[in-house]
C-alpha cells in the first residue's frame, strides 16, 4: 500500500469517526431534551388537581362525589384542615384519596396525615376518648368533628341474619358500605357553620319520642337536637330553630298557647305530629285555636282512601300523593323519594282563614273519604251517607309574615300520622318518610341541602337469574354460539373453494 492510498485511507477513517461523533452528540442530545420535557411535564402534572390525575375508576365509584357535597364545598369561605390519624404506612388508602378529591375540589380543603406514634399529643387536642386508626378530625378556626374509622367503614345486617344469630347462633355476615362520603361531608359542613339550629322537642303531654335512628338522621344535618317543657321555662330558648310536637296525647293549656303564638309571631317554626285517636277538636281546643290561626283544620276520623294507587295493602294505609317539589320542605327531599307511607291518618284541609301561604304536601286523591271512628257512628269501612268525601292533606306547610325577632318569616308543618316518624313505616317505603320529615326539619333550619348521601356498596352483587334467564341463556352457550361458529367457517371455507 503506497504514501496516497494510506492517505486517503486516514481520510475516510476521519471523516467516519466525525460522522459517528456527531450522530452520538444528537442523540445524547435528543435524550437530553426528551428527559427535561418528561420531568417538566411530570412536574406539571403533579400540580394538576386529583380529579385530572386520579380518575375514579372504582367499581363502587368510591370516590366520586355528589351534588350536595359540590355545594358544601363551593359555598366554603374559611380554611378547613382534615387530618387522617394512621401510622405511617398503614394509611388507608381509599379514605386518603377521597381527602385528596376534597382538596382538589377547594383552596379551602387542606388534607394532612398524622402519625400517632411520632405525634402522641396531636388527638388529645380533639378528644379524650380513644380513636380508631385511620379515622379523620376535621378542623376549622370555629370547633372540630372527629369521623371515626367505624363511621367511615360500616357494616349492616338483615333481620334473617338477626334472627339465626339470636336462635342458632349462626355469625352474621352482613353487608359492609363506604360511607366516607356522607361522614366527610357532613363534618366538612358541620365545621364551616358561624351557628348550628337546635330543634326542640317539646315535652310535658304525652309526646312520643324521636327514634335513635330518627336523632340520627337530624344530627347528620348538622342539628342539634334538645328538650324543653313550656311549663318550665319563661320564654321559648333563643337558639331554638324549631320546635317539634311529636304526636301528643293531650292539649295545651292557654299559656302555653300563648308563648308558641308569640313564637310564631315572632319567626319561629313548628313541626306538629297527630294522630286520629288522640287529636281533634273537640280533644285539643287550645292545640286546635293554634293551628287554625294557620289556616289549617282538621277533619277528625280515619282517611279511607278510595283510589287503588294511592294506598297499600288495606285502604287507611295510604300512599298519598307529593305536592310541588319546587317550594317548601319536598323542595329538600331526595329525587329517589317516590313513596310515604302515612297509616290511619285524619285528614287536614285548608280553612283559608290564615294570613299565611298554604303549600300541599302530602294529599289523598278526591275519592278518598273520611271515617268518623271516634264517635262509634261508623259500622264498616265501606262508604256510608255521612262520611266527608273528597281530597284532603295528610302532610301540609305554612308559611307568613313575622316581627323578625327571631326571623323575617314563621313556618308551620302538620303531618296527621304519626307514621312519618316510624321506623317501621320508613322502612317499608325505603326512607321515604325520613327523607320528608328531615325536609320540613332542613326547611325550618334553612339548610340549603338535604345531607342524604347514600353509602356505597363494598361487595360486588352477584348476578342474579331467574329460572326463564338461565334456560335462554344456556341455549345460546350450549348450541347458538356453536352453530353460529360452524356456519361461518362453513360459509368462509365454500368461498375459498370457488376461488
């Protein structure tokens, strides 16, 4: 090989290693770039809100929030800080990114986890009382409300688990729910309150008291709930919201009469509960005074409906119709409501005597009549010459003009079964007697919502068929697809052959 050829050999060899150099520099250089893109962009992410990042994809939608946890949230205006109480790495982490979906959802929301055993003094601020792991304190400058892990994760059982329990002592299953949701909300709306109502329950004639089911369903409102008798106190307390006269077995006498007509008049709120056996005219004058001087009256008897769709099982259990979902206490009730159940009711009508504004709540329809069972007129449930006929409420709302001493407006409500407030009617009508009477009770607090968040189903329901499913369904398994199968590749194979 001569001087040139080695020559020109070092050339090409230069000239190679340049090219190589420079295709090494641009890919260093290209996933250099490509590096600081995915870490800005990564970066960006991370400051994105959980509810862009964090996609629901529960089969539950476990955290996926309603409307009215959206108002409660929108309508905050001061700092909330909500502190999940767990050891380092054994937060739970359902409870944790639902926090996280508070958070993003307001600037207000401050969401923080707290280790007990690094920090042993933080839930002695709060409570004396021990606190499971994993349970949330949420915060404000105003007080505190602690969600206790076994409000967050509970379990229920049906009456035939009760049942074998009790008499087999076979151990329940039961069916367990997530009601993160309503327990975060509830205490959310509970700290954000400049003040909570107080509902009154009055005693002293006979009153029947709220379930603990029932107190239940108030407190979750975030209301409190007290006793008083009129026949001993001087004035009806300041902080009163409403006052609830639960199915009482005797009148009123005049002076107490007197201070729930000063009440009223001066913006207060009532709820009255009757009953047909115990309430009439002729039984509480002084209770009768006070509600026609809301315009209402009462046709004394038993409501024995006539129409088939407005009644269940014996016709004095009635069904009756709702009023007008957009004003007053139903303006407050779940969309899910379709049913009441309002047992041996007496009926209410509207006297128009009163200077208020009468809204229909709960009515009959016009072939329903009333019969006279108190004054032992009555022989049979059939209709008989004398029974007053036509529509008549069972549920009615009041409201008027007040001093403003307590409020610009009074309101009143009178249900005329004491069924609105039992647990067994509410049952059979999935709630929907609870979710009306904590209607008229957010009505008078003016609670803007109704905090009936439902719990959230942790077991996957199996899928359940009936005798007539199972055979259409086999067949088509055992020889629909099969046949189906051979006929295409029959119908594939001819064409192939033609070709």
């Amino acid at each position: 090989m001569n001087t040139e050829q080695k020559n020109n050999k070092k050339k090409s060899s230069f000239s190679q290693n340049r090219k190589t150099i420079k295709i090494g520099s641009f890919s260093i250089t290209m996933t250099a770039v490509v590096i600081v893109i995915c870490v800005l962009v990564n970066l960006f992410v991370n400051e994105l809100p959980s509810t862009f990042t964090k996609l629901d994809y529960s089969s539950r939608q476990l955290y996926t929030v309603g409307d009215e946890t959206e108002t409660v949230l929108a309508g905050l205006d001061s700092d909330i800080r909500m502190y999940l109480v767990a050891e380092r790495g054994t937060e739970d982490s359902t409870i944790l990114t639902l926090l996280e979906r508070y958070e993003s959802m307001s600037d207000h929301i401050h969401v923080s986890t707290v280790d007990p055993a690094t920090n042993p003094a933080f839930i002695g601020k709060y409570t004396e009382e021990s606190v499971s792991p994993n349970s949330v304190i949420v915060e404000s400058d105003l007080r505190y409300y602690v969600v206790d892990y076994y409000d967050i994760y509970t379990v229920e059982y049906t009456e035939e688990e009760y049942y074998y329990y009790m008499y087999y002592g076979v151990q329940p299953t039961g069916t367990s729910y997530f009601n993160g949701e309503l327990a975060f909300t509830t205490a959310v709306d509970y700290v954000s309150r400049d003040d909570l109502p107080v509902l009154y329950s009055l005693t002293g004639h006979g009153e029947t008291a709220l379930s603990t089911a029932y107190q239940g369903y108030v407190t979750a409102e975030n209301i409190a709930m007290a006793e008083f008798s009129l026949l001993t106190v001087d004035a009806i307390p300041a902080d009163c919201s409403a006052i609830l006269i639960n199915n009482p077995t005797s009148d009123i006498n005049s002076d107490e009469l007197a201070m729930l007509q000063e009440y009223l008049s001066q913006g207060g709120n009532i709820i009255l509960v009757t009953a047909y056996n115990t309430y009439s005219e002729m039984l509480m004058p002084n209770m009768t005074v006070l509600v026609n001087e809301m315009g209402l009256e009462s046709v004394d008897g038993i409501i024995v409906e006539g129409n088939r769709s407005n009644y269940t099982g014996y016709p004095y259990t009635l069904l009756p119709s709702f009023g007008s979902k957009t004003t007053g206490p139903l303006s407050l009730i779940s969309e899910s409501t379709q049913y009441v159940l309002m047992e041996m009711a007496h009926g209410i009508i509207d006297n128009g005597a009163g200077s208020g504004t009468v809204i229909p709540m709960l009515a009959t329809s016009s072939s329903a009549y009333v019969k006279d069972i108190l004054s032992g007129n009555a022989t049979t449930w059939e209709k008989e010459e004398g029974d007053v006929t036509g529509m008549s409420y069972v549920g009615a709302a009041v409201y008027g003009t007040a001093d403003g001493t307590r409020g610009d407006e009074y309101k009143f409500v009178w249900y005329s079964s004491p069924a609105i407030t039992d647990e067994n009617a509410d049952y059979y009508v999935s709630g929907g007697n609870s979710d009306v009477f904590i209607g008229s009770v957010n009505w008078m607090a003016e609670n803007k919502i109704n905090l009936s968040i439902l719990a959230k189903q942790l077991q996957v329901e199996a899928l359940v068929l009936d005798a007539g499913q199972i055979s259409l369904w086999s067949a088509v398994g055992i020889f629909v697809l099969p046949l189906s199968i051979l006929v295409i590749g029959f119908v594939v194979w001819i064409k192939r052959r033609k070709r």
